[in-house]
C-alpha cells in the first residue's frame, strides 16, 4: 500500500537530527532509494532500514520525506548540486551545526543522484492510482450485539439470545473531497467471508498476471 510522508516540522529540528546519522546510514539509506520504490517506502522496509540502521522509524520518515521534497526541487537540473544544496542547509541550521554542513552537504547530494528512481516511482504512483478515490488505511471493529427476549406483550423477559456478530469496517482514501476520504461498512460474518473469497480471488489473479510476464 502506497503511502505518502509527513512534511518535517522543522528542517533546522531534523538537521540536527540528521547529523547524528554516520555516512554508513546514508548508504543504507541510498540502497533503498535505488528501488523501484524510491521514496515510496513500504512499512516492511522501514523496519528493516531502522534495523539495519539503528535509527527511529519516525526519524527515518521525516528524512525520506525531505529527500522526496528536494527531489521535486532538484527536479531538472543537472551536475553536481552539492555546493547549491550546501548554502541550502547553511541558511538552514544553527551556528552549532555549521561544522557538520559539509558532511551533510556531501551525503544528501549523493542521495539526490536517485532522482531517476523518484521519478519512475512517481508516475507508477499516478498510474496506480488514476483519478479514483485510493485506499490509504483500514480498520475495523468487531461487536457483539445483544438481542433482548421480549414476552409477548413486548416487555423484557430479562433473558436474552446469542448474541450477534457484526464488523464495521472503515476505508481511508486519499481523496481530495472531505466527504470522500472516509467510507464505513457494515457487515455480518457472511458478509465478511463474501469478501474475503473477492479479496482472495483477486490475488490469484494478481498472481496469474504476474506469471504471465
């Protein structure tokens, strides 16, 4: 499931982040910007990068987002961009951080040579996901509803029935329209198995498009 990064709430904040990175993390890093995926990453490759890097998840996320913001930016021009982005970052950070721009400097524009990879990644996303509404998120809860036995009369017998099962289930969408962004269901255990046997057929065919190439 494709997924879009926060904007850094501060970039001095995240440079001093950032600095605490050794060049062994931005290799890492640039590994993973070299994919298919560039700065799409998936949750699966998050965890890894901060397992292999020793670094927070969120701090991970804040920094692909900034290099996705400075691919957008970089986007056209060529050579070398480090001294560019160097004056960047200087008029960026604290007097404390000075010492560390050229070594920042150095490491991002080496990241910024992925633009290629952005930029594929980038239109696979805008063919994935068309003009439609995308599913971004998911969640569920599950209920167990009472039914209450009445007499006759319509009056609680104070006994009551099995009870019943019911599933909501909430879609998140990536849509522009506020009314779009959220779709909740509701479904009862047929219906959740209805489901699951279309989810599951359309994996086979995923799989079988997949073979076919």
């Amino acid at each position: 499931m494709v997924q879009r990064n926060i904007a850094p709430p501060s970039l001095a904040g995240l440079l001093h982040t950032v600095a605490k990175f050794d060049d062994s993390v931005f290799e890492r890093i640039a590994s993973e910007l070299a994919k298919p995926t560039s700065t799409n990453l998936s949750d699966e490759q998050y965890q890894r990068l901060c397992s292999d890097s020793d670094v927070e998840e969120a701090d991970l996320r804040l920094f692909i987002s900034f290099i996705s913001f400075l691919y957008s930016q970089t986007e056209g021009l060529e050579g070398d961009v480090t001294s560019p982005l160097r004056d960047f970052l200087l008029g960026s950070v604290d007097d404390d951080l000075k010492s560390e721009i050229d070594r920042l400097s150095i490491n991002i524009s080496r990241l910024l040579n992925y633009r290629t990879s952005f930029e594929s990644s980038e239109k696979r996303t805008r063919l994935t996901r068309g003009f439609l509404p995308f599913v971004i998120d998911s969640s569920s809860f599950v209920d167990l509803r009472t039914d209450f036995i009445r007499d006759r009369n319509g009056k609680l017998t104070g006994d009551i029935e099995k009870p019943v099962v019911i599933v909501q289930l909430m879609l998140t969408t990536d849509s522009l329209k506020e009314q779009e962004r959220q779709t909740i269901l509701q479904l009862d255990q047929d219906a959740v198995h209805q489901l699951q046997s279309t989810l599951n057929e359309i994996l086979e065919k995923i799989r079988i498009l997949g073979d076919s190439e």
